[in-house]
C-alpha cells in the first residue's frame, strides 16, 4: 500500500459525498440494509469513519503495544461475529444514539473533521502510534487509516443500497487497497483456494468468501 494518508482522504471525499446526499437525508429514519440499523444509524456509523480519525491522532499511545495491520483484525471481536455480540451491539447502540441529532448535525462533524485531515494528513508521520483510544493497542497511522479507509468502502454500499442510489466509485487505489484487505481476510477466514475458485471457478465456487 503506497501513500495510504492520500488514499484515505480521497476515500472520506467521496464517502462525504454520499453522507451528505439527499437520499441519506429522506432515508433517515426508515431502516437499513444492515439488520437493527437504521438509515440514520448506519450513516453515523459510516461518518464515524471521518470523525474519529482526529481522536486517533490526539490520543496518548504511549506504553502501547503497536500491532500489525493483520494482527488488529485478528483481535477485532466484531470481525465474522454475530450482530448481537456485544462489539457489535455496542457499536449498533453508540451509532443508533447519535443519529437522534440529525442528518444535518451528523454530515457538518464529518466535514468539519475531513477540513482538518485535509491540513495535517499529508505531514503526518505515517509511522507514529495511532488508533481508537479505547483499543488496548496501536497500530501505525497509515495501517489505522487503512481499516478506516476499508470501513468506508463497505458501508459507502450498506448505504447506496440502503437509500436506493447508485454505490459511489471510489479512485481505483482506494478500492485496490480494500480489496487487498479483503482478500487477504477472505483467505485467511476460508482458504486460499476458496478465494480463487470463488474469483475464477464460477462452477465449484462457495457459497461464500466473506472476510468480515
């Protein structure tokens, strides 16, 4: 992955496109595709992917354990778990609870937040600590914005899909960099050769190679 800071900012201006759409705004209360979630809901949690980001740059990191890209999906409980697992829930509940501010409130936090990574991403170190704050770990900041930049390309289609209108096409590195990902954990979670049969054996492919 080469200069994932710009990849990622690229990501969050099209991600924000979406997010600040009409069809997200009518859809807000109604729900999603994504069980438990509505529209509003699953759109907090997908502008979380911006917001955060200047917390992850703020925290304290110091005395963690900084981790691999890989290593963090290993520890994420969310990842192949059920949707009542309490990671999950958890997330569901926090997302759920902020959209009661509004369409409006939920899309001017995340450009105010893609203003400022604007400024400071590209200096940044992409080496230094980075991650939620309430990770009992860090990972690197380009590997941080690396699962955030992967956040926003799945739940750019939960929410397309959700609202009716078309998934936005993100730039082709953008997209190559998620793919990658979830290549790598489609493979891991099922095997090699179910990941190949599945992208070039259309007649002994599985049912299916989901990596999260």
């Amino acid at each position: 992955m080469t200069d994932i800071r710009a990849q990622y900012l690229s990501a969050a201006r099209t991600a924000l496109g979406l997010l600040e759409s009409d069809a997200v705004a009518k859809a807000w209360g109604e729900p999603s595709a994504l069980d438990k979630f509505t529209v509003g809901g699953l759109a907090t949690h997908f502008a979380g992917q911006i917001t955060a980001v200047p917390d992850a740059l703020d925290a304290d990191h110091a005395g963690k354990e900084v981790i691999g890209l890989f290593a963090h999906f290993d520890r994420a409980t969310w990842v192949a778990a059920d949707i009542d697992n309490p990671a999950n829930s958890r997330i569901r509940t926090g997302s759920e609870s902020e959209s009661a501010e509004g369409h409006g409130a939920v899309a001017a936090a995340a450009r105010s937040a893609l203003d400022r990574l604007e400024a400071d991403l590209p200096g940044a170190d992409g080496t230094a600590p980075a991650g939620t704050p309430r990770w009992a770990y860090a990972t690197t900041l380009d590997d941080y914005l690396a699962t955030r930049l992967l956040e926003l390309v799945v739940h750019a289609d939960d929410l397309a899909y959700s609202t009716g209108v078309d998934t936005p096409a993100f730039d082709q590195d953008v997209f190559d960099t998620a793919a990658q990902i979830l290549a790598r954990l489609a493979a891991k979670r099922h095997g090699q050769p179910a990941l190949i049969r599945a992208l070039a054996r259309a007649e002994r492919a599985p049912a299916t190679i989901s990596g999260l």
